[in-house]
C-alpha cells in the first residue's frame, strides 16, 4: 500500500444554536415530518440566527480543531475554506477566519466543490504535506445553506442545515497513519440539475428578468439521487481497489450526508453492518461542504474512530463532484 500523507491532528464543529424541526417546516409549506423523515432521514436541522455567518461558524469550529491539535494559528501554513455559501463573493470566507485566528504566516483560499469540497480540499492538504510534512494546514468546510434556501419550495427547504467541520493536518508521522488515497471526480454535462445562480456574474442581484427562484438552491432531486448513488459506490470501490482493501476491512465509512436512502444503498453495495456507517443527517441535514468533517469530529467525539482504523469518507454533489478520501486513522 502507498506511503500514508496527510494525517489529522485535530477536529472540530459549529453548529448554530437554533434548531428547525420537521414540525417547524409542516407550518411552513405543505409537507409532513413523516414525508421528510421517510424520504430523507432527516428530523431537524440547524439554522444560523443574528450575528451567525459563514466565517464566524468556520473560525469556532476551527479554533476547536486547533485547540484539540495542540496547534497555534501563527504555526499555520495553509487555511483552505470549502463553501458554496461564503460570506461574500470576495474576499473569501479563509481570509477572514486566517484574520479572526491571527493566523498570519498562512496562505488562505476558499474552494468551490459543493458537498464534495471538503474531501476536494483536504486531497489539496495531502499533496501540500506530502511535498513537506512539517506544514500544518487548516481544512474547513463551511455552509450557510438557510440563506440560501427557497422557504417557498417544500422540494429543497426540508432538506438542508448550517454548520461548520475544521481539521488541523500535517504529514503522517509513521508513514502509515494518515490519508492513503484520494479520489476526485466531476461531470460537468449535469451540471444544470443541481444549482445556484444567482448573483453570479451572468446572475447580477435584482436584475428584474431573472426569476426569483434562480436566486436559490434549485434541484432536480430525482435524477440527483439516481447519479448521487451510482456515484458514490462507484468512488468507494475505486478506493478500495487502489489500496487492495475489502470493504469488510473497513472499521468506519463517512458518507456525505445527504439522504439516508443514499447512505443506506452505498452500505448494502459494500454489505457493511450499521455499526460501520456513521449517520448524523436526522440532527443536521445535508450541510453540504460541512457534513463530512462535521460528522467525522463526532464520530471522533463518540469513540468510533481509534488508532489504526481504517476509515473511508465518500462524498457527492452538485455540479456534479464526487470523491473519496481512504484514511489510516
Ligand atoms: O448534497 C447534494 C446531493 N443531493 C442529493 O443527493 C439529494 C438527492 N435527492 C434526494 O435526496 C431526493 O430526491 C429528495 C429527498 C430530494 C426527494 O425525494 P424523492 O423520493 O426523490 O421524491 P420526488 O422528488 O420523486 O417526489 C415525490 C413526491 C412528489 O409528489 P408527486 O409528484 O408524486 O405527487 C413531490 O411533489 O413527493 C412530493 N414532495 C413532497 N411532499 C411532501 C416533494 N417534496 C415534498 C415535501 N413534502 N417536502
């Protein structure tokens, strides 16, 4: 098996404090916690309030991470921010948590891959430590989705949540702890079935002849779901392949967490028993950039994840993107 490169020194999440549940929603549009909880898993979710923004969750849950690395901001090397959601259009959402952690020696960037930016920015992590691996590199992903969501449209409003998910990586200290393969994917010919145009430069704000909903998440869920599946077996077999791994040998997978009938496809493909699956979508939704490093910090929290395990973390999104990371934990 390949030489292990990046390896996680410390995780950390922010959630806001203000829940949405299912029984909020069915006062909101014409939709039922049983439609919501049958379709998609999903119970409630988080929503930022006065004073929450993008960077703010990403530069708490980052602060954590570091804490939890023993890491100081000023030893800092690379802060990568992994959002669709970002605070502005510029500057990016990584100077400003690179400004809020006094993080000054470090270069920052934001990264747009949807639901797969994380795994996309901690495989760019990878190749920065396997270059020199005494750098340390924050890899966050990042999401305010609610202001971005149609509250209007019952077919995208139940499906997604707020929320920050921080790393602190170096290089491997053995060799053999750390990330083992990366995988990166993306189909740009689907790109229109999964959306968010506007304010973009073809989508300028209050241009009266774009329709209001081009200014939200637009999806066509049935054919996301269709390719999110065959996607993602098909990342998680590409991975398991390269490194010569059964599925059985896998202690933990992370699935981005968007669906729980996509979760629980991806682990009958792989036969894995529940125990090796980690869920959190029926507390927070699909988070998208956010959901996978979210996840792993409570899979962290909760003792599934301990030295040696082998771990796969696949994700799937707009544009589409899709990727996995096979992790020596
Ligand atoms: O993270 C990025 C990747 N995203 C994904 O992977 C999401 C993939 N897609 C999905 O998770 C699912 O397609 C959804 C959860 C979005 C939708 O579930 P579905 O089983 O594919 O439902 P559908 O879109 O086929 O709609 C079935 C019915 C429709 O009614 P009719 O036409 O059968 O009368 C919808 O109008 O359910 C209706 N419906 C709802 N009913 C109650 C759609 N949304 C709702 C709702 N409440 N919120």
């Amino acid at each position: 098996m390949r030489k292990a490169g990046a390896f996680i020194l410390g995780t950390g999440r922010a959630l806001p404090s203000r829940v949405l549940t299912n029984q909020d929603l069915e006062r909101m549009v014409d939709t039922s916690d049983e439609w919501i909880t049958q379709r998609t898993g999903i119970k409630e979710r988080r929503i930022v309030g006065e004073g929450e923004s993008n960077s703010r969750l990403a530069t708490t849950a980052a602060r954590r991470a570091l804490s939890r690395a023993g890491v100081s901001p000023e030893d800092l090397d690379l802060i990568i921010v992994a959002t669709l959601t970002p605070d502005y259009l510029m500057p990016s959402v990584a100077v400003l948590v690179q400004q809020a952690l006094g993080a000054r020696r470090a270069g920052a960037f934001d990264l747009s891959a949807t639901c797969s930016g994380f795994l996309y920015a901690l495989s760019i992590a990878d190749k920065f430590v396997r270059e020199d691996p005494k750098r340390k590199i924050l890899v966050i992903g990042s999401e305010v989705l609610s202001h971005k969501t149609n509250w209007e449209d019952r077919t995208t409003c139940v499906l997604f949540g707020d929320g920050a998910g921080a790393a602190v990586v170096t290089g491997s200290p053995d060799g053999e702890r750390g990330v083992l393969s990366t995988h990166l994917h993306a189909d740009g010919s689907l790109w229109h079935l999964l959306t968010l145009k506007g304010c973009g430069s073809l989508y300028p704000p209050c241009d009266p002849r774009i329709p209001r909903e081009d200014y939200f998440i637009r999806m066509q869920g049935r054919e996301v779901f269709k390719q999110a599946v065959r996607a993602m077996e098909a990342v998680a077999m590409e991975a398991l392949e390269t490194a010569g791994v059964a599925p059985g040998e896998l202690d933990l997978l992370i699935p981005h967490q968007a669906n729980i009938r996509i979760i629980e496809y991806l682990r009958e493909r792989l036969e894995l028993p529940p125990e090796k699956v980690f869920v959190n979508i029926h507390r927070y939704g699909n988070t998208s950039a956010a959901s996978i490093p979210i996840a792993l910090d409570e899979a962290l929290e909760e003792g599934r994840l301990k030295e040696g395990d082998l771990v796969l973390m696949v994700s799937f999104g707009g544009g589409f993107t899709w990727a996995s990371v096979l992790m020596r934990w």
